[in-house]
C-alpha cells in the first residue's frame, strides 16, 4: 500500500470514530463530504487498480446516484436554492462511502479490526461523555463545530451503534479480560436504558436485530451464552441503575428525560397509541398522518413518477403541522418515506428491491458468521432509518454505506475468517 493511500486510510478510519463518538456534534465539520472528494481522487489517480464486483446490488446503488445528480439540475431549475438542492441529495450519493470501501480491498481484515477496536471502546467512551456533559457547563455548552454542542447526541443513533458494539463483543471479536467483560456489559446497560428513554426507534434498532441475529445464527455455543447473558441481564440492569439515576441529562424537546416511568411508557408506547395528547402519542400521530399524505401524492397523486424532487422542505410542501422546536424538517423521519416523496414509486420500489436483494442472504443457512453479524449490523440502521431522519445526514449514512460497502468488498476479496478478523493487526505496506 502506497504511502498516500495509507495516509487516507487512517484518515478515514479517525474521520469514522468522530462520527461514531460524537454524532450530531460534528456534524457541520464537513468532514465526511472532504473524504469523500479526497477518495474519489484517490481512486481516480489509483484506477487501474480499483476493482469491484458489478451486480444488481452495485447497478441499483450506481443509479440511485445517478438519479440524485439528475434531480440536482432538476431542483436549480425549479428555483431551488443549490445549497438546499446538494444537501437534499445526498439522501443517495453517500452511496459512494461504499464504493470507496473497495479501494481498501489489499487492507480488508485491518479495516475491520479498527473498527472493532472503535467500538471495543464505544460504550466507556460514550459513559465519559455523558458523565461530563451531565455534571460540567462547560462541557455540555461546549461547540466546536457549528451551532451543535459536541456532546450532543442522537439517541436513535446511538442504539445503533450499541448494536453493532454488543454483536462485536457477543461473537468474540472484542476480546478483554473476565471482570472487565463485566463491566462491559454493565456500561453498554447503562447506555442502553438512556437510549431507551429518549428514542423508541434507538430501542427497537438493538432490540430486534439482536433477536434475530439469536434465530439465525447456527452457533450453537453462541446462542447458550446469550441465553446466559438474558438470565443474568436483570442483575446487570441493577447493577447500572445506579449509574442510570445519578446521571443529570437535561429533558429533550419533546419533553421525555431519565426516569423509570419515561421507560415504561416508551416501551409500551411502541406496541399502543397511548394516551391522547401526550408527546408519545403526539409523535406517533404525525409521522402517521405525513406518511398518508406522501403515499396520497405519489402513489394516488401527481407525483406519482418523479416525486416531489429535491430542494423543498418537505414540512413546509406537505403542510405538515409538527413541533416547531424541531427546527425546518425536510424529511419525514423515515428513510424509506424520503425516497418517496422526493423521488417517486418507481425509484421507492427499486429502493425497496434494493433491501431485499442486500439483506436475503440473512437466511442462508451456509452464511458465514461475520457475514451474518454485518448483514445484522445493516438490518439495525434500516430499522432506526425507518423511524429517524438518519441515512439522510453524515452521522448515519456513512457508517451504514461503509458497513454496506464492508458486506459487497467482504464477499468478493474478504478471504480471512472469523479469527482473522478478531485478531488480525498486519498491514499491507507494499
């Protein structure tokens, strides 16, 4: 590997921890859209060694872009403002992250071993965060990029990668010592409760893949040590509450903050319509009702082929009657809703199809673990993406397209097993 290329690869390797450690607060750094000009260079000036598999995978990933640069002249014709315009869509041409992740074909097993390392310290990183947020003005007040406070995070975000950083250590990738395995478990409680307060999708995002990825893996020694670990969950639960009630997080906008009862209620939220006028209820009411106007419009309505385009607000378009504290919505907090609203049933579809074609080798019986484990990871961000505005922003998009890119790259030159990937540290410095 060249010098330059090493270079980029550790750059892409930081820029993805600060995305993964401080979420919204860097999110006006810009820093995803700089790797992403850097390594298409990079790639442009290294094409003849640039290889990836074409699929129908990869051709439906190359035409959504492709659609978004379209829709770019097709909003400045319109007489939409271009920062507006670029900004709306990027819903697809984040895709490129994993295309870039091919260009790291001679250095796959080391790639994936950083970002098991990223997430072996997830948990006690973000517990630090909290800690200091919760109990200093400064560092709760503190802004370095932007107008967004760096420790201010996403909760739905964070389930995910709480996820992907409790399927690292349950299938062994994470290895540490006995006592701090369980201070491991009790930390990613802990973070798991505050997710569980503030964001229902954050919730369901570690909750559901992680009862999947249980049915499907065919380890049998796996699934009897999560048995194991669901015996003793409400010992490690205990053992977090007090960490849980003693941490001084403000209440959010929509008026939910730590306590048991906020617990009880989201949980329980998710499966009724709660009480009428509550936040809860109130915020399930309008994703609702904003949903049934974009399927009105598109699939029943004028919009039909081309959707809406790219430049609007899609609150304002759609005169959606929402929360003002949540600022100029432009997306209706689904992934899957953006798309078509703003780009039609026909592109909603391929989108769909999309989905299928990546996640239907979950099932095979012959799947290779770590394979299961990132198709998993993948299963986790479309589920919070169902729910959040979270794809549509750096903070999402460029972890899930590099998990994606991760999935396609792994498929076609990945040759190190599963203890590979956990213990490989060697470098390609040819």
């Amino acid at each position: 590997m060249s010098v330059f290329k090493r270079i980029y690869f550790n750059f892409f390797v930081f820029v993805y921890l600060l995305y993964a450690l401080f979420n919204k607060g860097i999110a006006y750094s810009y820093l995803s859209e700089v790797l992403i000009v850097v390594g298409l260079l990079m790639v442009l000036w290294d094409l003849r060694s640039y290889e990836f598999v074409w699929d129908k995978r990869m051709a439906l990933l190359t035409l959504f872009m492709l659609m978004a640069t379209l829709y770019i002249g097709r909003g400045i014709l319109e007489g939409y403002g271009i920062v507006d315009v670029v900004r709306d869509s990027v819903v697809f041409n984040y895709i490129i992250f994993a295309f870039i992740v091919y260009y790291f074909k001679d250095a796959l097993p080391y790639l994936k071993q950083r970002l098991i390392t990223i997430y072996k310290w997830y948990p006690l990183c973000m517990c630090c965060f909290f800690l200091l947020s919760s109990y200093s003005t400064f560092f709760r007040e503190l802004i370095i990029f932007g107008d967004q406070r760096i420790f201010l995070y996403k909760f739905g975000d964070m389930g995910v990668h709480l996820f992907i950083a409790s399927i690292f250590l349950l299938n062994g990738y994470i290895n540490m010592p006995k006592r701090f395995l369980i201070l491991q478990w009790i930390l990613i409680a802990y973070l798991f409760l505050i997710v569980s307060s503030y964001s229902r999708s954050g919730m369901i995002s570690f909750i559901i893949p992680m009862g999947v990825f249980f049915l499907l893996t065919k380890n049998r020694a796996l699934k009897q040590q999560m048995i194991k670990l669901i015996k003793y969950a409400p010992l490690i639960v205990i053992l977090a509450m007090p960490l849980y009630l003693s941490t001084n997080l403000e209440e959010n906008f929509q008026g939910r903050s730590l306590s048991i009862q906020q617990l009880k209620e989201n949980a329980v939220s998710i499966f009724s319509s709660g009480e009428e006028g509550t936040t809860l209820s109130d915020n399930k009411v309008w994703r609702l009702v904003w949903w049934a106007r974009i399927v009105d419009y598109t699939f029943l309505g004028e919009y039909f082929l081309w959707g809406r385009g790219l430049g609007m607000s899609l609150a304002s378009t759609d005169d959606v009657d929402y929360d003002p504290t949540e600022g100029n919505l432009r997306s209706p907090h689904s992934f899957h809703m953006t798309v078509l609203a703003r780009f039609g049933v026909p592109i909603f579809f391929l989108w769909l199809y999309w989905m299928y074609l990546h996640l239907r080798n979950i099932r095979r019986p012959d799947l290779d673990p770590f394979m299961l484990v990132l198709l998993s990871i993948s299963f986790s961000f479309l589920i919070n993406a169902s729910f959040d505005v979270f794809l549509e922003g750096p903070m999402g998009a460029m972890p899930f397209w590099i998990f994606v890119g991760l999935v396609y790259a792994e498929e076609s030159f990945g040759n190190a097993s599963a203890r590979e990937v956990a213990g490989s540290v060697a470098f390609n410095k040819n």
